[in-house]
C-alpha cells in the first residue's frame, strides 16, 4: 500500500499545474469538470487563493482574474506568492479581493471554521467565494486530515459567517469512488512502463462511464465525493 501511495503521488507531482494533471485519474477529471463551470461564472477581478498548494488551479484562475495572489502555510511551490495560514488572519486590508478560492484545504486544518470569516472579511461586498471540501474521500495529506462535510455542515459554517449561499455542486458518487480505484492503478501502471500518452483517452473513457450511469443510479448527493459552495458577501454588510 505505501509503494501505491508513493507511486500515486509521484504522478500527482510530476503532473500538478499542468493540464495533464486533470486527466491522471477519475476523481481529477470528474472534479475539474464540475469546478470549471464555476469558476468560469464566478471568478472575476482581484482574485486569492487560498491553501494554493502547488498552484493546480494557478492556470485556470488567472485566465478569469485581473489580478491573482497564492497563499498557503507552507511552500509547495517556488512561485507561490506569499506564506499565511488558511485558518488565520491574512495579511490583506478588508474588502481587497473580489473572489476567494479555497479548495481541497479545509479538510486538513484543525479548527477550518475559522477560514470562513477571514474568507469574509477580505472579501469586497457582493464578492464571491468558491469553497470545496470533501465528502465520501479516502485519507488523503495524513496526518493533517481531520474532517469531512455534508452540504448542511458546510451551508451552516457559511452562514454563520455571514455569508449568501449561491448554489452547492454535488461532485462525484459511489460510483465514481468505486470506478476511482481501478482509474489510478492504470494511470499508475501506464506511467510505470512508460505509455503515460495512454492515461488521458483511458480516465475519459472512465469518465463517460460516470456521466453515464451515475444520474441514473444515484440521486441527492448521498454518497458525493466532494461538495462545491459558491458563496456571495452580501452588498449590504449590516457594518461588519
């Protein structure tokens, strides 16, 4: 199991911030498919990136953004712009960013409730954030993996931050988890004998089984993988 792990995260690294990375497995594909929707309609202006990691998304961000800034508590990448902790106070004035994107981090901080009101507060009014946590996932980043969220763990942290709910995309299925599985090991054994070319048309064929079966097979999200919160600061912030 430790030799998967470490090959699985070998490819994850030789890939991540490339448009490869997306098509290494399943889960990317089917979670790059529903995120892009919404960043396409949501991400706008000065844009930050929290818990940015090694810069996956750097790409698709920026084509969206008039301006973008990285952060994370550690550096995972020589390009990331600045070193801050998701969970505590960011080093930005109020109101400096027009969207916020927070994905796959919150899981892995101790207390991630407390991302929501800085999220908030470095928010412009009638600024948008997008918030991914997972649902149905495998331990992932041990040991620093403390949570998983329903859509009503996460409407309630949003909320009690003050934010508008927007909408909350349902990602993946138990069908898709149990389809992950076998998507990785090829990816992984086509990267070991070296036709990585192959891994791409075999996670769409994957792919197409998921689109296929799983809104038959599966309705309101009971066994989604990831959850996906668009959320809006109000205009009117009632002097907060």
């Amino acid at each position: 199991m430790r030799q998967l792990s470490t090959a699985w995260n070998r490819l994850n690294g030789e890939t991540v911030g490339t448009d490869g990375y997306w098509q290494i497995a399943l889960q990317n594909a089917a979670f790059y498919a529903d995120m892009k929707p919404l960043v396409a309609k949501y991400v706008r202006g000065r844009t930050l990136d929290v818990g940015a990691g090694r810069l996956a998304w750097r790409g698709l961000l920026k084509h969206y953004s008039s301006a973008y800034i990285s952060g994370d508590l550690t550096r995972e990448h020589p390009e990331l712009d600045m070193l801050f902790d998701a969970t505590g106070s960011y080093p930005f004035a109020d109101g400096a960013f027009d969207t916020v994107f927070c994905c796959s981090v919150l899981e892995h901080a101790r207390e991630p409730w407390l991302a929501f009101s800085e999220m908030w507060r470095v928010l412009a009014p009638g600024g948008m954030a997008i918030v991914s946590v997972p649902f149905v996932f495998y331990l992932h980043g041990q040991p620093h993996d403390y949570y998983r969220f329903s859509r009503y763990g996460l409407t309630y942290l949003a909320q009690r931050a003050n934010f508008e709910v927007v909408e909350i995309v349902t990602n993946g299925s138990l069908l898709q988890l149990l389809m992950n599985i076998p998507s990785m090991a090829l990816s992984m054994a086509l990267s070991a004998i070296g036709l990585r070319p192959l891994i791409p048309p075999v996670t769409r064929f994957f792919l197409s089984i998921d689109k296929l079966l799983s809104p038959r097979l599966e309705r309101g999200g009971l066994f989604a993988m990831n959850h996906l919160a668009v959320l809006r600061k109000p205009v009117d912030t009632g002097g907060r």
